[in-house]
C-alpha cells in the first residue's frame, strides 16, 4: 500500500523506523540459553539477577540492587521498604506515568499531585514546598524522558523536612545529574525493563540504594517475608513473590555494555533535530534540561509547539507523513480514577503547557542523526502548513 501524506502528496518517510526492543545480539542468545539449559530458572536457584542486579547497581552508583517484576511493583515496595503506608503523604509529579499515583495508593498511602515546572516538566523544591502537609513522609520524583530531575535542590528540602525521596528512573537508565548516575541519589530509586524501555526483557524492575536497611527490607518483601540466606519457611513479615526470572536477567546482563553506545546514538539524534530546529525552519522547541544535567539518557524526545498549533491536527499530518508521535500523558490529576484516590487541584495553566507537547518516542530516536533530518524535513512541512494553526486570523 502506497501512503499519502496529508493532501496526497509523497511523504517524507516510507514509515519505518528501528524496531524496539531491538534484535537480541550474541551475548544475550547465549546466555538465554545457557539459563534454559541450566535448569536454574529462578532467581533463587540461578545466578544471573543477582549477578545483574550487583552490576547495574554498581552502574547506577549504588550499594544494593533487587531485581524484581516490573517497576510499577518496584515504586510500592521501595515505599514499603520505608515504612510509608496508611495515613502517609506521598508527593508525586503531574506529569507521568499512571503507576506513579497506582504504586502510592497499593502502598496504602495518599498520593499528593504536585505541579510540574512548566520549563522543565520536572518537581522542584518549590512545587514541593506548596504540596507539603503534615503528613508528608516522601517525595518521588520522576526522571521523566532521560532527564534528570533537580535532585539538589529536592534532597536539601527533604533533609529540612525528613523527606524520603524516591527516584523513579523507569526512563532514566544511565541518566546523570551532576554526573552522579540517576537512581541512587536520593534515598532509594527504582528502574523498570518493561518492552519500551532502554534497556527491557519484555517486564522486569529493580530497586537500588546505598541504605543498608531499605536494601534488606525491600530484598525480604520481594522474597515472601524472608530473610537472605534464612530459612526458606521462615518469614519474617508480610511480603509477597515479586522476583524476576533468570531468563530476563540473561537478556538484560549484556545490555549494560551497549547502553552507553545506544544513548549515544539518541543523543546524536536529539542534537541534529536541535540544530535542525535552531536554523529557524521549524516553529517548535525541545523541552530543555534543568540546570545540574550531565547526560540525559533520550528516553523521549519532548517537543514543545508554539501555543497557537492544533496540536491533534499536527499529529494526524506527521503520520501521515510516516512520522508518528503520541501526545503524550494528561496531568495525572485529570485521570479521574487517580483523582478519586489523591489529592490533586489541577491548574488550567498547566494543562495549556501539557497540551502543547509532542512526543519522539526511543524507536525512532534509534534511527540517529539521519532519522532526525528526516523528522525534521516533517516537521518543517507540518508546522509550516496554515492548518497547523487553530487559532489563525
Ligand atoms: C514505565 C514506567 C513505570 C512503570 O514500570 P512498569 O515496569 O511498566 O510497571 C513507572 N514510572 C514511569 C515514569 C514509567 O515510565
């Protein structure tokens, strides 16, 4: 089938973009295969999490790592590592994935919506400082599209305030921030391998800190109540199975040593779309990083159009021209079963912000430098057309 762009012109891509996850490379084959044949399927027989778990910890600049399913479940214990449950405040961005309110409420926590700064779409100190109340025992903060949150700031309040903060770094893997790595800067953080992640085996999660007693705590309601190398119908407390399985450790191991590599390829993207954009032909900017960034990892491009653009028709026309990009997260607030269980007073002024973004999602980031002259030659096509205006004399 032969696409059209909008008035049935050619378009600028033929709609191929680089497949994610991408195709499992020889070390990943062999050691998928070396698990199966093992027979050591389980984390508690086999090797390879915590194998993983001690490398990417070390890689993220912590002490402890805790492979575990995904990194929705990873947020809940963390919080539960902690101690933060029924009758506690939990402070959480406006702007991110849904499993930021979900994990606080499983926690038996109230999830507090916290206003994003409109620049940066990130929590700051100061949009702690207004969400806080006297039953504010943590503070999450989210990494949101590789870019590091200003965690300087944020860790001086929350040691004012004896604050947990917790880093969700579900899109923030190899991320720095003063060129410590994202995850273990504050309290405790969290990763997620989910399929669209930078580095993923389909699901999985993982927990890191530096605190020796989170660590243990979190390892224990992950592993049914038990205690490392306790007996193995001894509990200790509450907790439940929430282990991966060696199968995704063995996908995962040897992806540590092409992250680097990958971000690098998304980097090259992102600065070529920038140029492309700063040579004036394309009304539209990308989302800048806070003060403090030494690597955004490119999980997402966040492109910010120029508040008279409709953005929805925008949308329709860049798939047509083999472009496609989503919109994007609603203020979490405005998701009604999330407002029923936080506490939340979403501002029309922050939803004008969110209302005018656009996301580049990891795939097409992938295709590098090329791939971004090729958006670029879109978006420019896009943006210029008079359509793009909704609110045009
Ligand atoms: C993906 C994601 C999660 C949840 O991770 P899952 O592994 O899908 O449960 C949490 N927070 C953010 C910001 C995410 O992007």
């Amino acid at each position: 089938m032969t696409r059209l762009a909008i008035d049935g012109a050619t378009p600028v891509h033929d709609g191929s973009w680089p497949a994610w996850p991408p195709a499992p490379d020889e070390a990943q084959r062999a050691l998928v295969h070396q698990a199966m044949e093992s027979g050591a399927w389980s984390s508690s027989a086999g090797p390879l999490c915590d194998l993983f778990a001690g490398r990417f910890a070390a890689a993220h600049g912590a002490s402890h790592g805790i492979t575990m399913t995904n990194g929705t479940l990873a947020l809940f214990v963390a919080l539960r590592a902690a101690g933060v449950g029924p009758g506690d405040d939990v402070i959480v961005p406006a702007y991110t994935f849904v499993a930021c309110a979900t994990s606080v409420v499983l926690a038996g926590a109230t999830p507090v919506i916290a206003d994003v700064d409109p620049e940066h779409l990130h929590l700051n100190a100061a949009a702690i400082e207004r969400s806080l109340t006297d039953r504010s025992r943590a503070v999450m903060v989210v990494h949101l599209a590789g870019s590091p949150a200003p965690m300087q700031e944020i860790n001086d309040l929350a040691a004012r305030r004896g604050l947990l903060v917790l880093e969700d770094s579900a899109q923030a893997h190899g991320a720095t921030y003063r060129d410590a790595p994202v995850g273990a800067i504050g309290d405790i953080g969290t990763f997620s391998f989910q399929s669209s992640k930078a580095m993923t085996a389909g699901e999985g999660g993982l927990i890191v800190t530096n605190d020796d007693e989170l660590a243990r705590h979190a390892w224990s309601l992950c592993n049914v109540g038990r205690r490392r190398g306790g007996a193995w119908y001894g509990h200790d407390e509450i907790g439940w199975n929430l282990r991966m399985t060696e199968f995704q450790a063995a996908l995962l191991l040897p992806w540590l040593d092409r992250l680097p590599g990958e971000i690098r390829v998304r980097e090259d993207f992102a600065q070529a779309l920038t140029a492309a954009i700063a040579g004036g032909a394309i009304p539209a900017s990308i989302v800048a990083d806070p003060e403090g960034t030494t690597r955004n990892s490119r999980h997402l491009l966040i492109l910010r159009l120029t508040p008279d653009t409709d953005r929805e028709w925008v949308a329709r026309a860049l798939e047509a021209e083999g472009v496609p990009v989503d919109l994007g997260y609603p203020h979490l607030g405005r998701i009604p079963v999330v407002a029923e269980h936080a506490r939340t007073s979403p501002t029309p002024d922050l939803d004008l912000v969110l209302e005018r973004l656009l996301w580049i999602r990891q795939p097409m980031l992938m295709s590098g430098r090329s791939g971004a002259a090729t958006v670029a030659e879109a978006l420019a096509r896009v943006l210029r057309d008079p359509r793009a205006r909704s609110q045009a004399a």
